[in-house]
C-alpha cells in the first residue's frame, strides 16, 4: 500500500518534470527554460551558498507570519466559533481581508509601516491568517452539539468542554485552515519580496529575469514550491503527533 | 446477598423510596409547550420507561432530569435534593452514543470518570472492569470507527456505568443498533436492572420495547405533554426472559397501548 502511493507519487513526478523538460527543449517561449537546465542553475546556486543566503532574507517575514497568522488565527477563530457576538464583530473582517486584492494593498502598507520586515510580515498575515481564523470558526461551530452535551451531563467545566472536546473535535478542519493558510503565507512572503523590496528569492526571481537568466529563475520558484511541500508535510507529522486519533484515512499520506 | 442489600436499604429508605421524582415541570420554547405541569416519580432500583408518540416530550423530560434543560417551572428531585444541573448522581446514556471519534474505546469509557478527575491509572482500572462486563474485552484499544453500532451502545453503556451514578438516563438508546443487537440488549438490560442497584430512566418509542424492560411504564401524550397513564406489569419481572414475549399479560400490555396511543399517531 505505502510502496504503491511511492511509486504514484513518483510517477507523478517524472510525468510533471518530463512534460517540463519537452515543453523546454520545444520550447514553448523563449524565456522558458529546460528542467535539466533549471536544475542545473538550482545546484550552481546551492553550491555557492547564494540560496541559502537568500532563504535566511526569505523565511523572515515568512516564519514570523505564518506563527502569528497560526496562533493569533486560531485564538481568534476559537473566539468567533463560540460566541455570536464575537462573530458578528471580527468575522466580517476576515471575509473582507480574504476578499481583498492584496496586490493593491501594499502600498499602503508600505506607506504605513516602510519597506521593512514590518511590511512584508503584515503581508504574509493578510495573506494566511483569514482561512485559518474562518476555518477554526465554522469547525467550532460545527462541534456535533451531542458530544458537548454528553461532556456536559458528564460534568465536564466550561474549559474542559473546550479542551477535551471542541478543539479536537475541530482539529482535522483547524488543520487544514493551517495547510491552506501556510501555503497562502509563502505566496505572502514572496508577493511581499516583488512588490515591496527585492530581497531574498524575490530578489533572485527579479534579477535573474532582468538578465534573462531564466534558468535560475526558474530554479529559485522550484525551490518555493519544494519548501511549501516539505513545510506542509512537517505540519501534517505535528497532526499525527498531537492528534493521533484523527488520523482516519483522510489525511494525505 | 444483593437481596438483602435491596431490603435493607428499602428499610432505611421507607420514606424516600423514589430516587427522582419530578412535580409541576413545564418546559416551554417561546409559544410552544412541550412540558405542561408534568409529575411523575420513578421508583428507586426500578427501570421506568418515558413511552409516547414523537413529540410527546419524552427526550424533553430526560434531558431535564439529567440537568441539561432547565425547566421553565417545576422542581425535580434526585434522591431528595432539588436539580440545578448535571451531577454525579446521574449518568446518560445517549441515543446517538456520543462517543469521541479520535478517543480509543478505553478513553471514551473512563472518560467521565477523567471528567471527575480520577488518576489515570485508576480509571483505566475501573474502566476495563465495564468493558469487560460490557463484552467488549479485547477492544479496548480500538477507535470507534472500528465498531459496530451495536458495540458502541456497548461502550456508551460501559461509559455511564463506570462513574457508578444512582440513576441511569437511557435516551432512546437501542433505537440505533439493528433488530437483533436490540433484542440481547433488552436482555441484557433485564439482567443489569436485576443486578445493579440503580434507578433506571428509558425513553423509547417502541412498545414491545417498553413492556418487555420495564417495572413501571409512564405513556406521555403529546401538545402539551403529560401523563396519560402509568402501568405497572406484575408478574414479568419473575418470567424467564425468553418466555415474557409470549406472556399473556405482556400482549395485553402492548395491545391496551397501542389502542391508547392509536389515535396520536399520524
């Protein structure tokens, strides 16, 4: 069973990365370069440490966003989930801010806030914390009343019900707000990095174009893409760990 | 010896011998009445069946009782002392079982007992004697996705057994589980009335379900609810359970019922 998902996965692979390696050898564009090619510029600029410098710039705003976007969406979902009034308040705003063409936000912020790290974290926030907050909310909201009922005839306080029964009740759909929200939090950080200031692998992304260079460009955005995967699949392993009931068969593997 | 257990304590109890009883309750949601002015007492190690059409307010009263619903008038009364809320002294057993999905069986069945803060290692020790006496040894490790219906009735039982309440609050609770699981429940029920001193309180649609269980049978009748009628069978509980259903007086029972209820039916 493991064995065959591997070897899907795989397949899977060699079918995206073949099809990427055709349409550059066509080539489709000018500007698009082979696979072969592509990793070939991805090694050069591990080897010399330039990604890795790059990365430090990158993940910043990046993990600072994402841990506040986590926690603070999450507390905040809680409370929205289970009072109305709190709902009526703040979930507005998150539907609005999830709505909200971010693009044309930044300058404003950075208007507000400069063209620092302050900026680019609040992007990152703007671009996570909504579906973590809404998806917390409507899970809490959904807790099967039964099962706050029998806590209840069971004697359980009002933070034992919360503890022991809406939040992991509500875990596996927290957690997928956190996936979706984390992966939204990496189109955060590298939006921040084109649009505000060219740093980190915004900056590889913007240079290597200007010198048409897209092989390494092309490198550095396959190098997002393998981070947000290996980030998502540490987040699913910390599912597993802290909710190991939950693991039901829905969860990727 | 549980014999004279029960004698003695009918001795010291003369005066007090119901363990619930419930005078003057009215329960209503804005205009409608769903209780009006209902009292009735449920007699201390007896099982006493709420019997009546859907919408009579049985669910109602039993969720009153166990303090989940507070009543808009009306006192209860659990062995003397008025209801406020949930307490030790009842336990509920639920129609859709309530167990935890992401809890293995042992969790779930200590799980009031983690509620009341019993440590550990002694509340899997108390929880294991339930499972064991629930038939369900062997799947203390399993999640509840991995049973049967009829299974998690059984660990929903063992839950409400294991904190040792007075009185049992049974919502409905075979009414999920397929006709023969039903069926050795209700035996099983017989037997665990006969043996465990504790008041039992069963709500049930099913006629023949509440005849063949039950000491006293309480027929509510609907809009507003109250008590049409309380019946008492006397000469079951002495009969083999095999043999009840061919009873003579178990089929008038369930004919006089029927005949009573026949007419809030739609």
């Amino acid at each position: 069973m493991n064995n065959r998902s591997l070897v899907l996965k795989l397949l899977s692979a060699v079918i995206v990365f073949g099809a990427w390696e055709i349409a550059g050898r066509i080539p489709v564009s000018y500007a698009f370069p082979t696979f072969i090619e592509s990793m070939k510029a991805l090694y050069t600029m591990v080897v010399d440490g330039s990604l890795f410098q790059a990365y430090a710039e990158t993940l910043k705003p990046l993990i600072i966003g994402v841990l506040i976007s986590a926690v603070l969406g999450i507390i905040i979902g809680l409370w929205i989930g289970l009072s109305e009034w709190f709902d009526w308040l703040f979930s507005p705003i998150f539907i609005v801010m999830q709505a909200a063409p971010l693009a044309a936000l930044i300058p404003l912020l950075v208007m507000i806030y400069g063209i620092g790290l302050t900026s680019k974290v609040f992007v990152v926030c703007i671009m996570a914390m909504p579906v973590i907050v809404l998806n917390t909310s409507s899970a809490v909201r959904n807790t099967p009343s039964s099962f706050i009922e029998m806590g209840t005839s069971f004697l359980a306080n009002r933070w034992e019900v919360l503890f022991k029964i809406i939040i992991p009740a509500a875990s596996p759909v927290i957690f997928s707000g956190l996936r979706l929200g984390v992966s939204a939090g990496f189109i955060g950080a590298i939006l921040s990095e084109l649009k505000i200031t060219p740093t980190g692998v915004g900056d590889i992304i913007t240079y290597s174009r200007s010198i048409a260079d897209y092989a390494s460009m092309y490198a550095a955005i396959f190098s997002i893409i393998v981070l947000a995967v290996v980030f998502l699949n540490l987040l699913e392993m910390l599912e597993r760990v802290l909710f190991e009931g939950n693991v039901r068969g829905y969860a990727s593997d | 010896m549980l014999q004279t257990n029960a004698l003695a304590e009918d001795t010291v109890l003369t005066q007090t011998d119901n363990a619930v009883s419930v005078s003057g309750v009215s329960k209503n949601y804005g205009e409608v009445e769903a209780l009006k002015n209902l009292t009735l007492d449920f007699p201390r190690g007896q099982l006493t069946s709420l019997l009546g059409p859907s919408g009579c307010g049985k669910t109602t009263l039993l969720k009153i009782i166990a303090g989940l619903l507070e009543p808009t008038e009306g006192k209860i009364l659990v062995n003397g002392s008025p209801v406020t809320g949930p307490g030790e002294d009842r336990a509920f057993v639920f129609q859709d079982f309530a167990l935890l999905p992401w809890a293995s069986v042992i969790r779930n069945v200590a799980f009031g007992l983690e509620l009341r803060g019993v440590a550990k290692s002694e509340r899997e020790d108390i929880a294991n004697k339930y499972i064991k006496e629930v038939g369900l040894e062997g799947f203390e490790k399993s999640f509840p996705h991995e049973l049967s219906g009829g299974m998690r009735q059984r660990v929903g039982l063992a839950r409400a057994l294991s904190v040792d309440a007075d009185v049992l609050l049974m919502d409905e609770p075979f009414s999920a589980v397929d006709e023969q699981t039903r069926r050795k429940f209700q035996e099983d029920l017989l037997a665990l009335v006969a043996n465990e001193n504790k008041t039992f309180i069963f709500v049930t649609h099913s006629i023949e379900e509440a005849v063949y269980v039950s000491d006293q049978i309480a027929i509510l009748l609907p809009r507003p609810s109250r008590v049409a009628d309380i019946i008492r069978p006397t000469g079951l509980r002495e009969k083999d359970v095999a043999s009840i259903r061919r009873d003579s007086e178990y089929l008038d029972i369930v004919d006089e019922i029927w005949a009573s209820l026949k007419s809030y039916v739609e």
